[in-house]
C-alpha cells in the first residue's frame, strides 16, 4: 500500500498543493480524469460546430432543392462535389436512378424500393459521422464518478494509515488528508456532469438532423415515385 504524508496545519491547501500531496494511485486518477475532462470538451466543441455546419448546409440543399431547378441540373452540379446531409442524400438516389434506366430499368416497384435502399444507406452514413465519439460522453458521463470515487477510497485509506503513524486525531492534522482525497471525487464530477448534459442536449440535436434527412428522403422518394410511373410503366404497356 502506498504512503502519504500529512500535510502539515500551515502548509500548501491549494488545489496544486493538495494534488502534489497526494499518493500516486490518486494522482494517477486525478491525472486521467483532468485528460477526460479536456477530451469531452474538445468533443462538446467539435460536435457543436460540425452540427452548426450540418444544419447551414440542410437549408441551403433545401433552399435550392424547393427552388424549381430541375433534378437533373442539380445532380449534374453536385455529383462531382463532396456533399453532405440531404445533397449526400439526393446524390445516392439520383445515381441508382441513372444507372437503374441506363440498364433498362423494367420493375417499378424493384427500381423504388432499390432508391430508397440507397438513400438509407445514405443517411446512415451521414449518421454515423454526426453521432461519432457520442459514445465516448456517455461513457465518461457514467464511469467518471465512480473513477474519482476510487481515488478518494484510496486516499481516504492511506490517510487514516498516515493517521495512524502519526498517533495524532487533531483536526488541523487529518483534514488536509482527506481533501486530498476528496480532490479526487470532485474531479470526477467535474468531469462527468459537462459529458452528460452534452450527451443529452448532442443526441437531441443528432436525431433532429437525422429527422429532417429521413423526411426528405421520403418527399423525394415519392417524387421519384411519380416520375418511375410516367416513365416505366408506359413501357410495360406498349
């Protein structure tokens, strides 16, 4: 079991001065918790941005999209491009749509039911992109706690140890000891209760994006719909 020293009454209570004053195994949780603490932050600030950006370039796919220009021109404009969101979306479904008629398309309900196959992987992906290291919250929001709890057992343990040693109950003597120790919940808490609340607010924000591609998919599909009608059909008739 590792040793600690007790702080002397006069000395150093700061939170650097109770981190130096602690034992290894706490200093090694305090250490892993700070980094966790940093990582959900840069999370939390990169999720922020990339959905910020997200929903800017739904409008924008929208805005264009409802505009009146034709579907051909727009996938003629977007398919050599990198797009996201619903222009991901549009692209998959325009370009199972082309090959599906350049080979002879014959069935209707197999050329539907393969575009809308297409722009659910579509979405999915985008998905994955958007809900990426969400994950990672979570887990830290959970176990975060129960790791500072750890380190306070353990210093909380070598105190009373030290305690002990030194045959002394005097308040001035024991409490710098068990801050020490309790440094180490707090920080777990500190680290848990930001990647939480991310958690939760990110995951709204995720299901909305997913919401508003998931009902375009479906306004688009049905346009498609209309259009394999007027044009495969006629074909199976003649």
């Amino acid at each position: 079991m590792e040793t600690v020293t007790l702080a002397a009454p006069g000395g150093d209570h700061s939170i650097w001065g109770l981190f130096m004053q602690a034992g290894w195994v706490v200093k090694f949780v305090m250490l892993g918790l700070i980094a966790a603490s940093i990582w959900t932050w840069a999370i939390i600030v990169d999720k922020i941005v990339a959905y910020r950006r997200m929903d800017a370039s739904l409008n924008r796919f929208e805005q264009v999209f409802w505009s009146g220009q034709s579907l051909e021109e727009l996938y003629r404009t977007l398919a050599d491009r990198k797009t996201t969101g619903m222009g991901a979306v549009f692209v998959s479904a325009m370009r199972e749509w082309k090959k599906s008629f350049e080979k002879g398309a014959k069935s209707p309900i197999g050329l539907q039911t393969r575009i809308d196959k297409a722009m659910e992987l579509a979405i999915t992906r985008e998905m994955e992109g958007l809900e990426g290291r969400l994950g990672y919250l979570a887990s830290i929001g959970s176990a975060a706690p129960f790791i500072g709890l750890f380190g306070t057992v353990v210093g909380i343990m070598t105190s009373f140890q030290a305690i002990a040693g030194s045959q002394s109950t005097n308040l001035a003597v024991v409490a710098p000891g068990i801050a020490e120790a309790l440094l180490a919940t707090a920080l777990g808490l500190l680290a848990a209760i930001p990647a939480v609340i991310a958690y939760n607010k990110l995951a709204a924000d995720a299901g909305k994006l997913a919401g508003r591609m998931e009902g375009f998919s479906d306004e688009f599909s049905a346009i498609l719909s209309r259009q394999i009608d007027e044009k495969v059909a006629p074909r199976q008739a003649a």
